[in-house]
C-alpha cells in the first residue's frame, strides 16, 4: 500500500466515475476512481447514496455525469449506453437467481450473451473457483442464502464483465454464511483481472476484502485512496469507533511448529501471530493492529507477556474522545506502513508524547484480517 | 331422437371458435398486459378499467355496441361488407372483447409479480429488452399465462349473451353450443339439452379442476 495522491486518475482499464444529480430529495454528487485490479469499497452508512451510485455505473438508473470503464466510455453527456449493452456484472444485496432455471441454466445465461463466449476452461475455472461443482444439478430454491450467492457471483463473472459490482452481498447472510463465502470473494479478487467495486457498510468485509475504499456520506465522496491511509487518516474519524483499526501487509517468513506460531515480515520487523502451518511461508498476509490493543512505551518492557513490540514514529496526535488520544504511528523505516494507538491523556502528558518522537509500540493482539472475521457490529 | 350430427356440428364450432379467440387473445393481449402492469399512467388506468369492463357490463349490453361496431357502418363497411356481425369473424371479434379481461388480468398480474428485479438481472447479463421479456418475464410469469389461456378458452366456449346478440343462430356458422342448449330448450328437445348441458358442466368441472392443480404446481416452484 503506498500513500499515492487521491486526485490520481484513473489508470488503463481502471473505472473513472463522475456522478451527479438527484434521487428523491437526495442529492448524489460523486466523482473517484479505481484501478484496474482489485477490490476498491465504497463504504458509508446506509442510506448514504452508494446503491444509488452502483445503480448509475450499471446504467439500471440514470443520473447525469461520466462512467469510463477500461478505456470505453459508457456514459458521457449524451451518450448513455443501457445496461445491457455495459460489459458488467451485478451482484445484487439478496442473490436474485432466476427461479425458473437451474443452477447450471442460470450460469449459462450471461454466458451465452458474452461477446466471445465462454469456452469450457473457463466455464470449469469459475466453477472450481467458487466450488458450485455440487451445486450443478440442484434446484435454485433449494440452495442456501450462502449458495445462492456463490452462483450469482459465478454467473455474474461467466458473462465475462470488464467492471465486477457487488452491491451489499453479504448483508442478507447470517454470520456462519459470510465466513463461509468470504475467503471465495477473497480468492476472486486476487484472480480476476478486472476492477471489483465492492458495497458494504461493515468495515469488517471491506478490512478483509479491499484494496482501496471510497468514503460516501450524504451522497457525497469524503474521501478515497488506499485502505490503510483512510482508515489511519485520523480526520476521517474511523479512529473513534472502538473497533479501529489499521490492516497492513506483511509476508509470512516462517512457522514454529513448536507453538503454532507464525513469523510474519512487517517492513522490515518481525510480527508473530497465530498461524495455520509451514505452507503459509511465502504468503502475502493482511494485519489488523486494533488501535486500543497497541500501547506505547519510551523504552522496551524486559520481561512482557507482550509478544510484538514495533520500533514506531509518531506521526500526529489528535484528541480521541474525552479521556483519550488518537495518535497515529508509522513503522520505523516504512513510513507508508501506518497504525494507530489510543492512550489516555493522562499517560500521554506523562510520557509528554509529541510528533517526532520514536517509541516502542507494544501490540496486545495482532490478527490477521483473513482469518475469522471479525462478528459485524 | 339425438341428432348427433347436429350437436357435432356446434361442438367443432364452439372449440374452433374458443380456439382461435384464445390464441388471438394470448397475441393481443400479453403486450397489452405487459404494458399495463409496467405502467403508472393515468391513460393505462383508463385503458385497464376499459378492458376490465366486460366482467360487469351485462353481454347484452356489448353485444348491442358490437352489433353496431361491426355493421356497415363499422368494421363491416370497411371490409366492404353489409356487415361483420352473423358471420364466424365477427363472433371471434366478438368473444375476444367479451373474453379479454379473463385473459389479460392474470398475465398481468403475474408480470406484476415478477418485478423489476429479475429484468435488472438479466440487463446486467446483457440480455435486450426484447430478449429478458421472452427469457425473464414470460418464463417467470408461465402461471399467469397459464391461467389466462385456461379461462379464456372456457369463458369464450360458455358465452351466450354475446353471441346471441352478433351471432344470432346460423348452424355450421355461428351457432355454439351454449346457443345450441338454449335452441333445444326451447323446441323441446330435452334429451340433445341433456347431452349439451351435460358435456359442458364436466367441461368445466375439469377446467377448474385442471386450474388450481396447474397453480399448485407452478406455485411449489416459484420462489
């Protein structure tokens, strides 16, 4: 994650959206961008506008402005393009299969309509990818919300889109169903060659799952960039919620099979958390620092349960609510790698803690955003 | 005695007639059902009390409009004709008017049903309009169809005001057999009214029957 510029356009295949006008009495006035690969949020509460801007990229409503996906301009003045003629795929809030066709009949549909057509290689991929091999012959009414999602999105992939939409997939599924369907979204967005703009109002799904995040409010875009810079942007106020928290790449280095314990390479200093096994060497990992498990202190504890304990600069200390500080840090020699800490005021005027000074940051949990999600508020 | 080769004659004619009044119905009347369930108008309104008004005017009533409608100075005067009325033409105009709503209201309630939802989809999966109505819409709305077909077909077979009225009573041409059972009656042939009478209550004992078992079984597979 590197903190590019914000106003940077869209890259070569990416998705260059500028949206404005009304729905209802709400006013939408949306304009960001999204490179193309990998999965940028858009994240707000609801009833902050984000269908309504999903719903305008597919073309499903119209409002006034430019949609350019992959060097096509799909909307500009004049020019609107329904939306069948937008090469996209929709995933909708409920899976939305079309009950009057199996599971196999509702995959071929967009099929069958993709320009070019999907050969049986890739028919077999997505079908491996997202595991609907036992699926295949059971009827659509018979298959679980977790299911029916799987296929969606399966169906949505085989019509062979240049822009994946995902509109709140997982909000109508119970806790064990998102577990369950989360590491499949994870693995398609690490395969698929194509920008997924990815819906969600739980941080939690957007922690695991995106690259980049759009921050609507009222229906307006509040901020957009990396993952890692909007949630340490202590303006953006994520840092008040009690669950903030900072996901940071790291590359697995090795596995004790003594305690289970995985080392992980966090620019250039060393992470333990709770792995799964020796295959993970090698691996990309996502690190979720909880901001109120991280304390700090001037010199490093000799005798700790503490396990990881970070060499950190303070970057700038902003009040966090009543009795508390949200300070934001940044991993010394990695100053891209950012992460918070809550301390109380009173520890801070004890330590006199200032921007510029290098400390030990103690982490009490260090998670990965991979493993069991986080249970949603 | 049973004139059979009477009663065969207003049989074929009856299904003949309710055969082709329904397949004309089905082709009229599912864009116009479609329109109407999709639309928020006040001309759809209008248009939709228009072609719900049979299920309450009494037959007489249309069947004097048609009657005029179809003379001279009508339909008739256009196709160079006296008039439509007491010809087989006339009596198919005439039942697909009175049998239109039978028809038109259950195709339109079930696109109702099936919403926007399905169609969006189908956008998204690149299907035209023209391509998600055959493949979304009318497979979502088979019971609908289903229906339509069923009471179109025997509403027209068990009209009788109407046909009275623009059809009169000519064998092989307009008489039916609701018109047939009333002919009997009325030369004291009771036992050809036995027989008449008879076939049409099984008729449309196993109509009804046949109807809400179709319902039950689409309605299991419907989501």
């Amino acid at each position: 994650m590197t903190a590019e510029s914000v106003s940077s356009g869209a890259a070569p295949g990416g998705l260059d959206v500028a949206l404005a006008g009304r729905r209802g009495d709400f006013a939408i006035d949306a304009a960001f961008t999204a490179p193309a690969r990998g999965v940028t949020a858009l994240f707000g509460p609801s009833g902050s506008g984000k269908t309504s801007i999903l719903r305008a990229i597919a073309g499903l409503t119209r409002l006034d402005g430019r949609v350019r996906v992959a060097g096509e301009t799909w909307q500009e003045g004049a020019r609107f393009l329904p939306p069948h003629r937008r090469a996209l795929g929709y995933v909708f809030q409920e899976a939305s299969l079309f009950s009057h066709l199996s599971v196999d009949g509702n995959l071929a549909y967009g099929a069958r309509r993709s320009p070019g057509g999907v050969d049986a290689a890739m028919r077999r991929e997505v079908i491996d990818l997202l595991s609907l091999d036992r699926l295949m012959s059971r009827a659509v009414a018979d298959l679980s919300g977790g299911e029916r999602q799987r296929v969606a999105i399966g169906r949505a992939i085989l019509s062979r889109p240049r822009l994946l939409l995902m509109d709140e997939p997982l909000s109508g599924l119970d806790h064990r169903a998102k577990d369950e369907i989360l590491p499949f979204i994870e693995r398609l967005a690490a395969g698929l060659d194509l920008p997924i703009l990815y819906v969600s109002h739980d941080l939690a799904e957007i922690e695991r799952l995106a690259d980049r995040i759009v921050v609507v409010a009222d229906g307006k875009v509040r901020a957009s960039g990396p993952l890692n810079a909007a949630l340490t942007d202590l303006g953006l106020g994520f840092v008040r919620d009690p669950r903030a928290a900072a996901v940071l790449p790291a590359r697995v280095v090795a596995f004790s099979q003594e305690d289970g314990l995985a080392e992980l390479d966090l620019g250039g200093q060393r992470v333990f958390v709770d792995g799964s096994g020796p295959e993970e060497i090698g691996l990309e990992r996502r690190l979720r620092i909880v901001a109120s498990d991280v304390s700090l202190a001037r010199a490093p504890l000799a005798s700790s349960t503490i396990l990881n304990i970070l060499g950190v600069e303070i970057l700038a200390i902003e009040p966090g609510g009543r009795a508390d500080l949200a300070i934001l840090l940044a991993l010394d020699g990695a100053p891209d790698l950012t992460f918070m800490a809550k301390v109380t005021r009173r520890s801070a005027a004890r330590l006199s803690l200032a921007p510029g000074d290098r400390l030990h940051a103690q982490i009490k949990s260090v998670s990965l955003a991979t493993s069991a999600m986080p249970r949603s508020r | 005695m049973i004139d059979t080769g009477d009663v065969f004659s207003a049989l074929t004619l009856t299904l003949e007639l309710a055969t082709v009044t329904t397949l004309v119905l089905l082709v009229l009347g599912t864009p116009l059902a479609w329109w109407l369930a999709r639309s928020r108008s006040l001309v759809s309104d209008m248009v939709g009390t228009l072609v719900a008004l049979p299920l309450v005017m009494p037959p007489t009533v249309l069947g004097f409009y048609l009657l005029i409608a179809l003379g001279p100075s009508g339909l008739g005067g256009l196709f160079g004709l006296r008039s439509l009325a007491f010809s087989f033409p006339g009596l198919v105009i005439g039942s697909v008017v009175y049998s239109l709503p039978f028809v038109v209201q259950p195709i339109r309630n079930a696109f109702e049903a099936v919403g926007d939802r399905p169609l969006e989809v189908a956008a998204t999966l690149r299907a035209s309009p023209l391509d998600r109505f055959f493949t979304v819409a009318v497979p979502l709305a088979r019971a609908g169809f289903l229906t339509g077909t069923v009471l179109g077909f025997a509403h027209t077979v068990g009209e009788f005001g109407v046909v009275l009225m623009i059809g009169g009573n000519i064998p092989g041409e307009t008489r039916v057999l609701s018109i047939a059972i009333f002919d009997y009656v009325e030369q004291l042939r009771f036992a050809d009214a036995h027989l008449v009478a008879g076939g049409m209550l099984v008729f449309s004992f196993l109509v009804i029957l046949a109807m809400s078992r179709i319902g039950r079984r689409i309605g299991e597979v419907r989501p």
